[in-house]
C-alpha cells in the first residue's frame, strides 16, 4: 500500500523507469484502475459506456465460443464414466490444450495494439526548431527502450486536427485505459510541460504552432483539462503558470471583442472572439461583458419613471398606464436585443438568460420597487391593488419577450423568463401577503358588523315604537298622581265643592274608561297583531316587521315585540352579505394566486396564504355570521309561546321563518362549495385529498356548524311545533266531541263549544273532529317544509322526532278526555286519521306505535254489559304489540264515561275479585 501511495504521485516517466525494476512493480504501474483514475480526473471516463462495452465482449466471446463448437459438431466437451463410457451430461473442468491457445491468442492480440501503438507514438513529434526533444517522453505501451529520433531523419509533424480533438476520440474500455491515457499524453504532455517552463507569453510553442485564436483556445483549454491528472512533483507550479497564460490569453480576446462591441462589428469580430472565448472557457467571460455594456442598464431612466402613475390621480388611486407603457418600450429593446444575440453567439450559449437576469435586477426592479413602497404609504387598498396590476404588466412583458435560437422549446424558454422576472417581486412577496389577509379580514367584518349594527339598529327601532305609547301612558299615569295629590294637600276652602265634585267626576270616568279599556285590550291583544304569512319567502333586505297600530299596555306591547322578532328570524342572516364576502374573497385570491405560480418557496406561501384567505372567510361567514344569526333565531324560538299570538293560519310562524332561515343556510353552504372548488381546487392552489390540508378542516368545521345549528334549530323547532299542538288540543276539542251525551245528561248545565243544545247521537257526524284534521294539516305543512332543504337521513329523523311526540301528546290528551261509547266512534275516526298521515312519512317505527293506539280505542267501544270481553283486551299484552302495559292499558280504560259502572265486573274478571266489604 506505501508503495502504491509513492506510485500515485510520480510523473509519468518515473512510472515507466519503476516498472523495469521486477515483475511485480510492472503488474502495479500497469494495473487498469491507476489509468482509469487519471481518465476520471479528466473528466473522460464514462463507467456506464465502459460497463456496456465490457458486457458486449463478453457476449461476443461466447457467442463465438458457442458458434466454433457448433462448427465442430459438440455442444460442449464431454466426460467419461467409471464404466468407461462418454457421458454427455458431463463437462471438462480444464483442458489444457484450449488453454495454451487461449494464452497464445491473448500474446498476439497484446503485441499487435503494442506495434499499433508505437507507430501511433512515432509520429507524434516536433519540429526541431521547436526546441522541444521527445527524448525522454516515455513509452506507455511497451518495456523497450524510448525511441530518440535522430536529426537526419526527423518524423513529419503531426497535423493539429487530431489534437485539437484528442479528447473526443477517446474510448472507455476496460483493460485499455493504459492505452486510451497514452493518446492523451503523447499529444498534450509536451505542450503542457513546454509552457509550464515558458517565462513570457510568447515562450510557449503552443502559441506558434498554432496560429489561429480559436485553435489556441481549444489547446489551452484541453490542457486545462490534463492538468487536473497531473499529481506529481511540481503540479502547484504548473498549474498556476497555465492559468496565468490562459488569462493573459482571455484578456487579449476580451478586449478585441470590446473593440468589436463599440464598433458594432456584429458579425465580424464580435462573432469570430465570442467563439473563442466560449472554446476556452465557456464565453462567460464575454457573456457579462455584453450584458453590462448595454445603454439600457444605464438610460433606464428614458424608459419611464414610476412617479408618473400618481401624478394627476385622486387620492387612492393608482394609474397603472405609465406602468403598461414602460414595459411595453423594454420589451421592444429587448427583442431587438435578441436578433444581436442570435447573429453573435452559437446556439448552444444561453446568453438570454444573462442578459434578462440583468434587466430584472438593474432595471424593472429599480422601478417596481419605489412604486411599490410610494403605493404603500399612500394606502393598503392602493397597494393591494397596485401590485396585482403591476405583476400581470410583467407577466405579459415576460410572454412578450421574442425565443432566440437555441434557447430551447417555448414552452421551456418562457417557464425560464418568467422565473427570472418573478424574482423581481420576491422582496415584496411577504409584506403583500400579510397585507392582503388582514385587509380582507378587516373588511368581511367590517361588512358583518355593519350589517349586525343594522338589524340591531332596526330592531331597537320597532321596540321604541311598539313601547312609546305605553311609556307615555305611564308618565301621563305620574302625572295625573302627581296633581291630584298636590290638589288633595290644599285647604278646602281653597277649592270650589260643585266644580271640583264635577271635575273629579269626570277626571274619574275618564280614567276608569281609560283602564277598563286597558284591561280589555289584554283580551284583544291578538286583534292588535299582524296575521304572520302562510307562504315564505326570502326578505330583499334586512327589517324588522312592524305592526301597523301601536299597541297600548305594555303586555300588548311585549307580545308584538315578541311576534315581530319572530317574523324577523329570516333576517337575522344575510346571503347578500355572504355574496359580498365571496366576492371580497374572489378578489383577494385573484390577486395572490399570481404569485402561486412561482416556483420555490414563494410560491407555496402565496399558496398558504390563498388557503388563509378561505379559512378567514369561512371564520367570518360562519362563526360571526351565521353562528350569531342562527344562535338568535334559537332564543326566539325558545321564548315562543303559542298562546300569547294569533292562530289565524295554520302555519306555525317561527318555525316557518326557521326554516327559511335554513334554505338561506343551504344556499350559502352551496355557494361556499362552488367558490372552494372553482377558485382553489381547479386552480390547484389546494389539494381537497388531503384531509390534513387546513382549508378542507375549516371547510368541514363550517359544514359541520351549520349541520349543528340546524339540528338545534329543528330541535327547538320541534318542541314549538309540538307546543302548537298541545295548544290546539286544548282550545279546539270539545268535552263533547267524544262523549256527546253529556249535553243531555241529567242536572246538566253545560252546553257544547258551538253552543247548540239539545244534540243527540242522531245526527252526530262519525267523521274526524276538528281538531284532529287541523293537527293533521299543521304537521303535514311543517314536515313538508323540510322536503329539499335537509338530506333524507335528516328528514328521516326530524319525522321521525315529530311522530313520536305526536304520539306522546295524542296519549296525554286521551288520558284527559272522557269517552262513552258512541264518542268512540269519534275517537277511533280520529286515530285513524292521524294513522293515515303517520304512513306517508314512511317511517316504520311510527307504524307499531299508531296500530297499538288504533287497538287501544277499541276499549271505549266495547259495551258496558260486555265487561268480561273488556276485560280480556285490557289484559292482552300482545295485543298491542309491546307499545302498552296492563296498568297503562287500565288507565285509559278508566277514562270511559261509564267506567264506574263497570269498574267492578272488570276487575273481577281481570283479578278474580269484586268490591270486599268489611262487617
């Protein structure tokens, strides 16, 4: 190992010298990886060309192999048997005659590329004018003595083509790196080593041998390139004096390209050293200096001045046209600027790219940045839009821009322009960001606010109305007691009997005329109110209904307080305010998903940001919105009480009005999912497959808001609904409806609700009562309310809930009624009417519950002198399906009209005992 170390820093000559020593060291010197680590330094040793190569051969020999034996009539060599017979599945493990050809091949094969490589080796040689002896350059291919050319027969010089190209004509082969090195050395090391030595510029005898610029390029930068394999004694040196020439060598060239760049010589000299300085080392030397001589890094002022889109504007306002023409003007320069590219450099030098780096930071950035800040301090609104103008300006100045040759595909050139005129706006990317969400979230509540302080606005309006008169009154009433106890302190003398007598008498029937009609307005209240609409409909803007006459005692006065916030629920959330947040909204992405599409870091906080822009629009939308309007709505819908209004509608008012509520909900639900797939989703500012995207979490927490405000509001809307009918039991059944024989029972002083007395079962109506078909039609019209503004598993449940509850007060009023037996016929038209309607909600629980209520009325049919039959049903559990007990069932036989006659012989049939008495 010590001495592989010693091996890998000697120079090339030491190297062949070593390997004469003994066998061993050769093996070492001419190990295939030493050379290719040098190739590799080189940078022209290509593994994967090596590789494939080296499989190649490999399947070329056996291929050949394969095909010999063939030819000799063998698939493969075959072995004898301990029975002395071939066997033919066996194979040969070595055969010593293939092996001595094989050697002997491999000795031919190797001595022919020696010979091959000598005569390569002998006629690169120098003129001996040069001064340059190849005495002691080494021979790489053999271990013969180096070859000394004599003076009387001097080799012919080798032309300049095959160096100037030797590195393009080397092979990555495995086992002939020692060979491909060689081509190398033999034709750069003497012109490396001469000029390592050279003390001025015109020492070296690269710089005579070749004549012409370019050629001197090419060589220079070829043994720039050797130079990275030279590890031995010395390479510091060497390497400082071929950076030294080749910077001489480049100045020289840039300076006759300058001279071509102030004459205009486009095509003459500004081409022509172009070419070789991009040959020596790329051109970027000539590159930066075309780019930072261009009058439009220095006259951009000609161009225009961003001070001019404020001149001669209102405060607030920006004129984006001086900023339009600006680009224009540059654009149209840097389009002829293009035509000068393409005529001077190859197609190969990206030069645009430079030179548009260049324009970006010395000229459209030197004007958008004080145009930007001049914009911010004279508003955020001017800003904001300001800068949304500007970066569309610049993305079609960047589309503008005309493609030169060689600069790649359009669509590639143009992703590269705009990429570079992006970086522009990277300084102002996280100010306008920020700028732009608080400025939107400052406006959508500013929006929500004042349309919160409205309705409060006209709310407080209609209470001050609806309590002006009957503060009025109070202060008249202190007043009044006031004087009259003033009056009643004087003297009496002071005061005439016979007027004051009539004065007291009138003050006194005026005000006992005043009172009674006070206390007989609590009885009219409802005939002050105004009826609530049947038909819903969506308010055009946001009132507070008030009721055309002003109520006069306060008990009026809080009811029609009550009455108009009732009907004011459908405003108490907007969708034309929810339509101006979207649209605010709207505008705000437009502006920030330009920037969304640069590439980097930039773009994906403009992405975030987008993404914050919804979340605030849902957060202001839902929490301090609709939450607040839908919070509202319950409490009013909690304070309601069906008996402080009027019932001249079937509609229950509030919960209609809720409902509505709700549709308004739906639709700004809808319209929220359109806005989050149009503008976010289809213009991939968010991906809705991530469930950890913080977009589609608010999105769901909004939806899942506005589901739970609706349960609540159905719930609570359910209880009012119920409350309806609870409130209707009460006030339209008649005691005679289900027991019409008490208006002619004896000693009786009551008459029926229509007040007809003397009516008989003859002409009583087996039809459903009034009431029933009046619950029926109240429930019906509110369940249907629900169709298209719920799911079904909504309106599922909400039916289901309004069933069982119907179910619930239907049980609780039978318990209060006293039944005979030909108001069970009545009682039993009722149930199956309200059966009837329990089947169109499709509910299949309902269904047992309502047959069992069904089997439940037969018990007031059943004759008195049939109590054992009674009896058995009262006691027949499966009967009614589970849905009663025994002791369930026995209560509401008790509400018969003749239970007490049949108590009796019910129980002795039911118990086996009858009434016990005690002696």
């Amino acid at each position: 190992e010590i001495i592989s170390k010693i091996l890998d820093h000697l120079p090339v000559s030491d190297l062949m010298s070593f390997a004469r020593v003994c066998r061993r060291l050769k093996e070492m010197i001419y190990e295939d990886s030493r050379w290719i680590q040098k190739l590799k330094d080189m940078g022209v040793w290509n593994e994967a060309e090596a590789r494939q190569r080296y499989e190649e051969a490999i399947a070329a020999r056996n291929a050949e192999l394969h095909r010999q034996r063939e030819a000799a009539g063998l698939k493969g060599p075959k072995g004898i048997g301990s029975d002395g017979r071939p066997r033919p599945d066996s194979m040969t493990i070595f055969d010593i005659a293939e092996e001595e050809r094989r050697q002997k091949q491999a000795r031919e094969e190797e001595e022919r590329r020696r010979l091959e490589m000598e005569r390569r080796r002998n006629t690169m040689a120098i003129p001996p004018e040069t001064g340059v002896s190849l005495q002691n350059s080494p021979n790489l291919i053999s271990m013969s003595s180096p070859i000394i050319p004599q003076k009387s027969h001097v080799p012919p010089v080798q032309p300049p083509g095959p160096i100037l190209s030797v590195f393009r004509n080397i092979v990555s082969a495995r086992g002939y790196a020692r060979y491909e090195y060689a081509k190398i050395h033999g034709a750069l090391a003497p012109f490396y080593f001469n000029l390592a030595k050279a003390r001025t510029h015109t020492d070296p005898i690269l710089f005579r041998q070749f004549r012409e610029p370019e050629e001197q390029a090419i060589m220079l930068a070829q043994l720039r390139i050797f130079a990275k394999a030279d590890s031995s004694q010395g390479w510091k040196e060497r390497l400082d004096r071929l950076e030294s020439m080749t910077s001489i060598f480049e100045n020289a060239a840039l300076r006759e390209f300058e001279g071509g760049y102030e004459a205009q010589d486009i095509d003459g000299r500004m081409k022509r050293y172009a070419q070789v300085l991009i040959h020596l080392n790329g051109g970027q030397a000539c590159i930066q200096l075309f780019v930072q001589k261009h009058p439009v890094m220095f006259e951009r002022e000609r161009l225009g001045n961003p001070m001019d889109c404020f001149d001669g504007t209102a405060p607030g306002i920006l004129n984006t046209q001086p900023s339009l023409e600006f680009f224009t003007r540059l654009s149209d320069i840097i389009n002829e600027q293009s035509n000068v590219i393409e005529r001077v450099f190859p197609d190969n030098v990206n030069v645009m790219s430079a030179f548009l780096e260049r324009v970006s930071e010395d000229v459209v950035g030197e004007y958008v940045t004080p145009l930007l800040d001049e914009a911010h301090e004279r508003g955020v609104e001017v800003y904001l839009k300001g800068i949304g103008a500007i970066f569309a300006h610049l993305r079609q100045f960047s589309n503008s821009i005309k493609r030169p040759k060689g600069s790649g595909s359009e669509e590639r050139f143009r992703k590269d322009v705009w990429q570079i005129m992006a970086r522009v706006f990277e300084p102002h990317v996280d100010l306008y960001l920020q700028e732009e969400l608080d400025y939107f979230r400052k406006k959508a509540q500013d929006v929500v606010d004042e349309w919160g302080k409205k309705v409060s606005e006209a709310d407080a309006a209609t209470v001050s109305l609806l309590m002006s008169n009957v503060s009025t009154r109070e202060a008249d009433k202190r007043d009044f007691l006031s004087t009259f106890k003033k009056v009643i302190l004087l003297p009496v003398q002071a005061i005439p009997l016979a007027p004051f007598g009539n004065k007291s008498s009138q003050s006194t029937t005026t005000y006992t005329t005043k009172s009674l009609e006070a206390s007989t307005s609590n009885l009219t209240i409802q005939d002050q109110l105004p009826s609530r609409s049947s038909t819903p409909g969506i308010p055009s803007r946001a009132s507070t209904p008030v009721p055309p006459s002003v109520p006069t005692t306060e008990l009026a006065a809080k009811a029609a307080i009550m009455n108009s916030r009732l009907e004011g629920i459908r405003s108490l959330f907007s969708i034309e305010v929810a339509l101006k947040l979207v649209h605010s909204a709207k505008a705000s992405l437009e502006r920030a998903a330009q920037f969304a599409k640069i590439e980097g870091q930039t773009g994906e906080e403009a992405k975030e940001q987008c993404e914050a822009i919804f979340i605030t629009l849902l957060q202001v939308l839902g929490t301090s919105h609709i939450k607040t309007g839908f919070d509202k709505a319950l409490a009013h819908l909690a304070a309601y009480n069906p008996r402080d209004v009027s019932h001249n509608s079937l509609a229950v008012a509030p919960l209609v009005t809720f409902l509505e509520l709700v549709n308004i909900g739906d639709l700004i639900q809808q319209m929220v999912d359109v806005f989050y797939e149009q503008e976010l989703v289809a213009q991939k500012l968010t991906d809705k497959n991530d469930f950890l995207n913080p977009a589609a979490k608010e999105k769901k927490r909004f939806e899942k808001m506005l589901d739970e405000m609706v349960a609540a509001g159905l719930d609570r809307g359910i209880d009012v609904l119920i409350n309806e009918v609870d409130y209707l039991f009460a006030t339209t059944q008649q005691s005679t409806d289900f027991n019409p024989g008490a208006i002619t029972a004896p000693g009786s002083a009551t008459t029926s609700g229509s007040g007809t007395p003397g009516h008989h079962s003859s002409d009583f109506d087996i039809g459903p009562t009034k009431t029933a078909l009046r619950i029926v039609e109240t429930v019906s019209s509110h369940t249907a309310l629900l169709n298209g503004l719920a799911d079904k598993n909504v309106l599922d449940v909400f039916n289901h809930e309004v069933g069982m509850r119907l179910f619930t007060s239907l049980c609780k009023h039978i318990k209060r009624q006293r039944i005979s037996v030909d108001g069970a016929v009545k009682l039993i038209s009722d149930i199956n009417h309200y059966h009837s309607f329990i089947t169109t909600l499709h509910i299949k629980h309902l269904v047992p519950s309502f047959n069992a209520l069904r089997e439940l009325s037969q018990i007031y049919l059943i004759d008195a002198t049939h109590a054992k039959q009674m009896a058995a049903i009262i006691a027949d559990t499966s009967r009614f399906g589970g849905i009663f007990r025994v002791e369930e069932v026995y209560e509401y036989a008790e509400r018969r009209e003749d239970w007490f006659r049949v108590k009796k012989e019910v129980e002795k049939a039911m118990y086996g005992f009858g009434l016990c008495l005690v002696m």
